[in-house]
C-alpha cells in the first residue's frame, strides 16, 4: 500500500539543521528529505481485538509537520519510534474485524481516538492513569506490545493515516453516524482536542476569555465555548487575517494581531505596572487563557495577563522555555497542561471526549466540515507542505490527505 513515511535519525538530524538557515525545503525535498512515499505492506491484525479500516480522509496535524521539520522537544522522543507512518486525524471504512469485537461490523465509517495506551498494548493491570480514565495520558508509552509511541502515528510498529489502510484496537473505535459526513469524521480528533480544554477549563458566562492563536485548535476552542452555551467574552490573538476572519464566525467577541497587554487593559479593565527591568505586569487581567502556541513569548505574556485565580491552559507544544514565575505565585495563578482526551463525567454518565465531540457535530451544535479548505492525494504531499508552510497566503485552515 502507499505511505507516507517519517524518517528520523542522527546524521539526518545533524545534516538538515545545518541546512536549516538555507532552506526549509531540505526537510522535504532531495536526499536527507524526512518524509518519504513508499510501498509498504498492508497491516495486519495485531490480535483478534483489532479492525482494519481503509482511510477515507486524514487530516494534517501541526504536531506531523513539527516532526517533519524536528521542531519537537527531545524530551518526547522516548515516546516515538522511528521510521514511522504519521496520521493520527483520521476516518475511514471498516473492511477487516477481528473476532473478538462486537458492534462493529464491514463498511461501517470510523473514526478513532489515536492513543496506543495499556488497553491496546496488551497490558494488565491498567496504569493509574488508563485506570482513572485519562487514556491519552498513560504511563506505559514505551511498553508493552508495540514500540514506544504515545499514539498511532508515531510509533513504528502501528501505522498512521497517511497511509491507505490502518488498524485499531476495539476500544479505539467511534461509529460515525450517518448525519456526520466524513469531512467532519476526520476533523473529530482535533475537536476532542479543543473540547478536552475547555471542559478542563470551563469558561464562567461573567469570564473573560483570551484565546493565543487562531488556527484549527484555537478555532475549535471557540465553536466548544459556545456549543456548551458560555456567553463569556472571548478576545483572539491572531496574526492571519483569514484565520482571524474564520474564528470570529465561530464566536469570538473580537481579534487582536498583537499587543496582548495594551488590550487587556482596555477589555479587562486591568491596571499596569513597570518594573525596574522588564515588561509590565498586569493586576486583574484575563480570567481563563487557552495558549495554542506555547512559546516563551506567549506564555510569559498569558502569566502576565492572567487575573488573580486564573488559569491558563497551555495547549501549544513547544520546545524548553524560560519563564519568569513571578505572576505565578504573586497571583495564585493554575498552570494547566493539556494533551489529548479522556473519559469526562457529563451529568453523572462516562463520557469519552471523541464521543461528546461526535454527538455535537451529529447535533449540529458545532459544525468542523467548513474548515476543511484543502484535500490532496498522499503523491502530493510536498504540496501540502508548501501549503501548510504559508497557510494565510492559501486560504488554509485545515489539509487533509483524500483516498
């Protein structure tokens, strides 16, 4: 079958940050290129739990061309294996089930919740945190079954989707109903993701809310603010006048190019204050923050801008930063880590994430098709580079490989 595959290793790590300053384009063109179309074998079940799927749609991630562009902290890497097929966004049709799972049947549509965690690595009994529900944050990533990899994609024995065919493991598993089209399947992984940190951090309708970056998953903060019916104010930090255009039709209050603390002044009501060396601290500020970026520069403005009590989520993947702590401790601030999605109690019932996100969208309480401007053929997958790499320029919000 034909794959897109993720090739890293040292001397390649070494020869392409050399050539770095000179073009970006080394990453995915010419002889050290990271990303490769191929002819790989076609999955087997792992085991009598598994389904094969042939994939329909897969989305591209930030998270693929990070690693493509080994943008990544070194400090994930025991967590991945290499070379690997990427695609962790996908939906598609059943074509192959294993003969211990029940309800779900050939040429049903689904989609899956990615994380290779105890469940599907054959381990028993679950770690604590399988155990506790939060199965996108196990403790066995590198045990178990599998090479390490934290979720399909980025492990090279469990091929992604950008690939022809995957398998997954029964308890991966999410039927699409028939009113979802699978434009929106495919977009279900990166709404979960946007859902998962909003109901960790749940918007008050009196908060204001300041939301850095407006891309897909800033976007799908916003349409998850207001589908769980939160009329707080919500203030976007966007550069890309096209993204900024999109987020305010999933219900942002207003966007802003830059300048985070000048606005928060005006739309908080806060007071500055200038230290002797350094940027200005702000007394009252933002109630919750949701950082997509997760740079030192936006993180050290969001603990700036955070009132007393507040939380700020960080969703973005960095590398290392330097922080200054001070706001941290001189206002009681919540630092709050996000990363994938759980089981969540909703009114008494176990709810995973993927399916709350999949019964919004069936609802219509929140509509993901529309940000899917760009789909390509996997043999294109230079062009969806060079796409991606200019986003606003091409009027892109979400890509997704076609098969």
């Amino acid at each position: 079958m034909k794959a897109l595959h993720l090739k890293l290793d040292p001397l390649r790590f070494v020869i392409l940050n050399a050539l770095r300053p000179l073009s970006r384009k080394f990453f995915y063109r010419g002889p050290f290129s990271t990303v490769e179309l191929v002819d790989i074998p076609e999955p087997a079940l792992p085991s009598p739990e598994w389904v094969k799927i042939k994939t329909r749609l897969c989305g591209v991630c930030g998270s693929d061309i990070n690693l493509m562009f080994m943008k990544d902290s070194p400090t994930a890497m025991p967590f991945t294996s290499f070379p690997c097929v990427p695609g962790h966004e996908f939906c598609g049709n059943v074509v192959e089930v294993g003969r211990d799972v029940d309800g779900v049947k050939e040429g049903d549509l689904v989609t899956a919740a990615p994380a290779l965690n105890c469940v599907t690595r054959g381990i028993k009994p679950s770690c604590r945190s399988c155990a506790s529900g939060l199965t996108a944050n196990c403790e066995n990533f590198a045990e178990g079954a599998f090479a390490p990899g934290m979720f399909v994609g980025i492990c090279k024995d469990v091929n992604g989707g950008f690939a022809e065919y995957v398998v997954v493991h029964k308890s991966q598993i999410y039927t699409v109903g028939s009113g979802v089209s699978p434009e929106s399947a495919a977009l279900t992984e990166p709404l979960a993701v946007g859902l998962q940190a909003v109901l960790d951090n749940r918007p008050e309708d009196t908060d204001k809310v300041l939301l850095i970056g407006g891309g897909v998953i800033g976007a799908m903060v916003v349409k998850c603010i207001r589908a769980l019916d939160c009329g707080c104010d919500i203030t976007v930090v966007e550069p890309s006048a096209f993204a900024s255009d999109y987020v305010m039709k999933c219900g942002a209050s207003r966007t802003i190019q830059g300048r985070i603390l000048d606005a928060t002044l005006e739309i908080t009501g806060g007071r500055a204050y200038k230290p002797m060396l350094g940027e200005r601290v702000v007394m009252g500020g933002f109630d919750k923050i949701f950082d997509t970026v997760g740079s030192a520069e936006t993180l050290n403005a969001a603990l700036r801008v955070t009132a007393t009590g507040g939380v700020l989520s960080v969703i973005g993947i960095g590398k290392e930063v330097k922080l200054d702590l001070t706001p941290l401790w001189l206002k009681l601030q919540t630092v709050k880590g996000c990363y994938g999605y759980r089981y969540n109690n909703i009114a008494g019932i176990k709810k995973h994430t993927f399916e709350i996100s999949l019964e919004l969208i069936s609802t219509g309480k929140v509509k993901v098709d529309d940000m899917l401007t760009h789909k390509l053929p996997l043999e294109k997958y230079r062009e969806m580079i060079d796409i991606q790499l200019d986003k606003n320029a091409n009027r892109a919000m979400k890509i997704a490989f076609a098969f």
